[in-house]
C-alpha cells in the first residue's frame, strides 16, 4: 500500500490550561488532553467537559487541533457515563479520541461515527499486523509502541496508510505500555486506568547491591526527527501531561525550532533547542529503541528515578537551614526536590534564601557549599538526595490570565454550550446496552490447564483437565515434530497460546507456525494482542480464544471482541469481585473464562535488567520481591508472591463462571507447588503464600 503525504504535526501535552496555552504560544500544532473522567494521567488537573469545549474552540481560532484523551479501560458501570461523555465530545467536535478500550471504540464506531479515532500506545499496536487492524476497524492514527526502532516504523509504514504517531519526548516505562500491572498489584491503582503509583521508580536490592533497576531515563530523540519523517512518522508525541507549564513551553519550543529548520541550519537550531532542553530539567536522556538497539543508559541502576539534575546530598541541618554542596548553579526562585534514601516520597521547594559563604546571595555556583530554608514539612536527613526541578521560568501566564484569555474567546462564540441532540442520543445508546439478567445455574466448571512444555502433558492429564494449553515455541515445535503421541487422540482439547509481543519478522515466523499447526489438525489458539488476528487470515475451521491481555472489563469490550472473531474471552487478572458480578450479569453472547491461578508477570519489557541473574530475585525496601527472566528479547518481571482465586471457585461458579484456567507454565506441573495448586482447585482450598490480586480489594 502506498505511503499518505502526510504533514508533520508537532503534538504537545496540556495538564492544565496553563499548559494549554504553554504549547500552543510555543508552537504545537496540536493539543492533547485528558477529562476528569476516563484519562490515563488522573493525577494531572484534566478537564471538564465545559472547559473542553472552549480549548476546542480556542484551538480552532487559532488554527490547531485538540485531541481528547480517553486511554484507560472501562468498568461495566462506568459505561453510562461514558456514553455522555462520547455524545458531548462528538458535539464539540474534538479532531480526534485518543482510547485504549475496544469498548469504547466499538461504542464510538457504532453511535458517533464522526469522532475520528486513535489508537492509544496502551493498545500495544507494535507490528504492521497491528496497524492493518487498526485500518480495519475504521481508526485514522496508531500511536506506535515506543519500543520500536526507527526500521521496524518504516517497515510499519510500508505495508499501512493510516496516520503513525510516535513519542519523541518525556517519560519512558520500563513495560511496555499496556502490559503494566507493577502499580496495580501492588496498590490496587492501575496504570491501564491511569492511577500508576510508579513502583518502578522505586530501589530494589538483588541481594548484593541496591539500585533502581527499573527506572528509567527520558526519552529525547529531537536529533533523530528527520529520520522519523523518512520512516513515515507524522505526529511527533511530547509526554508531559503531569508536568509544568514551564516544561511543556520549553520542550514544545525547542522541537519546533528543529522541525521548521532547513537543512542547512539544522545544527544551529539543535544547538539552540539544546539551551531550552537543558533548562526543563528532565531526567538523564536517551533516543529509547529508535536507533535499532538497546542503549545501556536508558536504565541505569546506579540513577536514581526522581526527576530532575543532581545537586547533591544533604550534609548539614540547623537552625531551620539545610545545608550541602551543590553540583551546579543555583538561584532565588529555583524549585528543587529533597528525596529519602528509602523509596519514601520526598519533598520539593521553591528556595526563598540562599546562603553561600556566610552571606545571602541571589545565586551560587557549582562548587559552593550552601545553605537553604528548610521548607517546614517532611522528614529531611542527612544523606537526602537534592535535585534541581525547576529554574527560570520561561511560561509567565497565571491561572487567572490563562482564564481570562479562555473566556475572551469564548464569549465570541455564538451557539456557545449548546448541545441540543445530546441528550436524545444518549438515551437512545444508553438503551442499547446490554440489561442485567439472572446468572445461570451453577453447571459443571471446565478447567484448562496451561504447561510450558509438551513433555508436561502426562502430569496433568490425570488431573481431569478439559484443554490442555501449550505456549507456542520453538521447542514445542520441535517436540511436536518428533512424534507427540499423547496429542493425536486429543487435538480438539489442545490450546496453543501466541506470546504477547512479535516485533518485525516474528510476526511471519508465527504466521507459518499456526499454518502448520492447523494443517495438522490443532484447531484452537488463544491471542494476546490485535495484531494476533490476522496470523489466521484464510485459515479455515480455526478458533480463536481472547487471553487476559485481550482486555475485557466491560460488557461492549466483550461485543468487539466477539466482532472481531473471537470466540472465547478470559477476564482482566487485575479485575476485582464487584466488576466480575458485573460482567457475568450482562453477557450471555460469548463465554467468558477466569484464570485461577498464576505467576503474575508485573512487567513485559523490551529492556534488559542488567546484571541481574536469570530467574533472580529484586526485592524492595518494603520486602516484596520480583524474579527477573529475559527471553527472546522480552523481559518478564514475576511477582514472587503468586496470583491465586482458589477458595473463590464456587463463588465464581454462582457468578456464572463456567470456564477457568489454571496456569502451570512458570511453577511446573509436577512441582510440590503444582501439586498444591492441583489439589486446591480440587477442595477449592486458598493457596498459601498467595494474593487475590484486586479481586478482594478493588480496582481502582
């Protein structure tokens, strides 16, 4: 397929209205935010809906583009609302929706077919496969994985036609986004609805030594955005929505004088770009996956996660002065951050008086001991890492003016607020939905019983399992070649499950791999990702089983899902009891399984935790602990505590819950710890040493 001529679009984030404004006097093309509701940064100010109608139309004046995000999952209750938000959204005409959740966009597809559509980097859209679904299913724009390298995007571009959109600055997760369930497991406040509680910016110990393995460096790649318009890249993503006006009015500022460049001045305006980039204070930078290799610097134990350049440590505290000294120049009015050694939150100040050299100055530089006022809050030691976060501010506007200039274009617009068919087109969706019915009667449940391996098979045969699931690899490739007689009498009973992520070439490795699978009679596989889908195009008699990557938290996700040709559906792992009930009651169209027992992975990841042992342990300052294992090219961090609904299971079964799935593949099936598992499920008996997830406790 040939390639749109696209222009570029310099895309810059907006917490508040101040950062609003920040990114559009700055020079973005285009803004995007996140409401009140249903946002992926519920922390920043967001929005209303009011207040999104006049930045809608601010930016229209001005000739730029607003873009809302909606980017986090829904729970069946929440849909009611989420509808009213979609029917005011399509009434302001927002230029685009930027979602995660196949229930929305299948809400959005079916009821407001004027909303153009963006997929969120939550969706994990990380291959050409990925992106023609997306064609499909009618989005405009693919926000890529940030995991990508500039080939593997221009490979993407080759084979697409839809808008591609990449992040080129700001935060990066050491998951991959979508796949996160570090802050969820822990807390209950999941990344997938916007509440991350950031873990991994935490210290971990190994056992031998302390560091942040986990956090890592900002990604900055304004030196590559030529090569990203070669790869086919037409959105340039600024991250940032957490972050200061001041922030958003620098980064915004230096991408701008690199795009509008010409050639010729392009090392002149990436020096000048430099200057505004050394003053929004970010973390150590890195070009991320974009260079077609893993850099060592973009996570470093050695460096700490909190934000900002490193001034020092704390060497002294009296007389309500804190005292050390700093690594770099320091002024009046400079904020800066005081972090515990522990991964304890610290404590930022803007500093007042500066003492250097027994007088007040207005500004010290690198070298000088100094002393500033202690803030009056927080429990500041000796030893406490000093950041610089913030300096001069280049974004001058107060809240109050920024309101005011809102207001002065506001007033301008006639048929202001007015959304006249609004409420008749949320009654009629509302009415669409999917009604409460009574849960069935309790049947016989039907249990699937994950392995790793085929030689596993004979354990667990015995042990009464319904489907037998077997991850799709090389070695049981190989194993299944040389003769697996126990599977031939047992073909229609065999699950084989595709991994999460096939970046570039894999994607075709697999797509011969499931053709010869079926050719020879296995009929059944279960997916994890959209771009899963098309590995069976053509093949006929397949079925095609949802995994619990496959999000499912409500009941138009299920409908998507089921549209798109999946007969069978597995609940979100993170789910709690309340929304579970929920789902149960309300579909009856597509089965839905439970998974019962597993070794949760907290992150899929494309970064290597150096220095770490396969299968070794980090450990937090709070004592929970995570194995590491690295495997074709993809890092798993597992919970050491594992995941565990057993004692639940009759609960489940009262809910309708007819189908579970035992995952054996990580502690072995004939383990002292499969056996338990194999004999908890049988007396549905609570596990030790094991945790309900969310299930218990919510989701928040």
């Amino acid at each position: 397929m040939g390639q749109k001529k696209l222009k570029t679009e310099l895309l810059a984030p907006a917490g508040s209205l101040e950062s609003f404004f920040a990114a559009l006097e700055n020079g973005a093309d285009a803004v995007y935010c996140g409401l009140t509701e249903f946002s992926a940064r519920a922390k920043a100010k967001n929005f209303t809906l009011e207040e999104a109608e006049k930045l809608a139309t601010c930016a229209r004046r001005r000739g730029k583009r607003l873009y809302v995000a909606l980017n986090t999952l829904i729970k069946e209750k929440e849909l009611n609302k989420l509808v009213e938000v979609l029917a005011a959204l399509a009434d302001i005409r927002v230029d685009g929706i930027i979602l995660q959740d196949l229930g929305l966009w299948r809400l959005a597809r079916e009821h407001f077919p004027e909303l153009p559509l963006h997929a969120s980097t939550q969706m994990t859209v990380h291959n050409a496969a990925g992106v023609k679904m997306l064609e499909k299913m009618g989005f405009s724009r693919a926000v890529l994985a940030r995991e990508l390298s500039l080939a593997e995007i221009a490979e993407i571009r080759q084979q697409t036609t839809i808008e591609l959109e990449h992040f080129v600055h700001g935060a990066l997760c050491f998951s991959i986004s979508g796949q996160c369930y570090f802050s969820s497991f822990l807390t209950g406040m999941s990344g997938n609805r916007g509440r991350c509680a950031q873990p991994c910016r935490r210290r971990y110990s190994d056992g031998r030594k302390q560091g942040y393995f986990f956090s890592t460096s900002d990604l900055c790649a304004i030196e590559l955005l030529p090569e990203l318009i070669r790869a086919g890249v037409m959105s340039f993503k600024i991250e940032g929505r957490m972050k200061s006006p001041d922030y958003v009015a620098r980064v915004v500022a230096a991408y701008r004088l690199v795009l509008d460049a010409p050639a010729a001045g392009r090392k002149e305006a990436l020096r000048a770009a430099a200057d505004h980039l050394e003053l929004s204070f970010g973390r150590q930078p890195t070009r991320g996956f974009l260079t077609g290799f893993v850099p060592a610097g973009i996570a470093v134990s050695s460096q700490h996660g909190t934000l900002g350049r490193h001034l020092g440590e704390v060497a002294s505290l009296r007389d309500g002065m804190i005292g050390f000294k700093t690594d770099d120049r320091l002024h009046i009015g400079d904020r800066i951050r005081i972090q515990p050694k522990n991964d304890q939150a610290g404590v930022g100040f803007a500093v007042r008086e500066l003492i250097a050299e027994k007088r007040k100055v207005k500004a010290a530089s690198a070298g000088d001991f100094v002393f500033v006022k202690h803030p009056g809050k927080g429990n500041i030691k000796s030893g406490d890492a000093i950041f610089k976060v913030g300096g001069k501010i280049l974004f001058t506007k107060s809240p109050e003016t920024c309101r005011k200039m809102l207001d002065e274009v506001w007033k301008d617009e006639s048929g202001r607020g007015k959304r006249s068919t609004c409420r008749n087109r949320i009654s009629e969706v509302v009415s669409s939905l999917p009604p409460r019915r009574e849960p069935a009667k309790p049947g016989a449940s039907q249990l699937t019983l994950k392995v790793r391996e085929l030689e596993d098979i004979r354990l667990v045969e015995r042990n009464g399992a319904d489907r037998i699931e077997l991850p799709l690899t090389a070695k049981n490739l190989a194993l299944l070649q040389k003769g697996a007689r126990q599977l031939e009498s047992r073909k229609a009973d065999v699950v084989w499950e595709i991994p999460p992520m096939l970046f570039g070439p894999e994607w075709n490795e697999f797509r011969r791999a499931v053709q010869m699978l079926a050719g020879q009679g296995y009929l059944t596989f279960r997916l994890q990702n959209l771009g899963h889908i098309p590995l069976f195009d053509k093949l006929e008699n397949v079925t095609l089983l949802g995994g619990f990557r496959c999000y499912v938290t409500n009941s138009q996700a299920a409908l998507a899902w089921q549209e798109l040709g999946l007969a069978e559906l597995t609940l979100n792992m993170e789910d709690d009891r309340a929304n579970f009930k929920e789902l149960f009651s309300r579909i009856s169209f597509i089965p839905l399984a439970a998974t019962v027992y597993g070794q949760l992975p907290v992150f899929l990841s494309r970064i290597p935790v150096r220095n770490v042992r396969p299968g070794g342990m980090l450990r937090s300052d709070r004592d929970d602990g995570y194995r590491v294992f690295m495997a074709d090219g993809i890092t798993e961090v597992v919970a050491e505590k594992d995941f565990s609904l057993l004692g639940h299971l009759a609960e489940l079964r009262d809910m309708g819950c007819l189908l579970i799935l035992v995952d054996l593949s990580r502690c072995g099936a004939g383990s002292a710890r499969g056996k338990e598992v194999l004999a908890g499920i049988a007396a549905d008996t609570k596990l030790d040493a094991s945790t309900a997830f969310n299930f218990e406790r919510g989701l928040a």
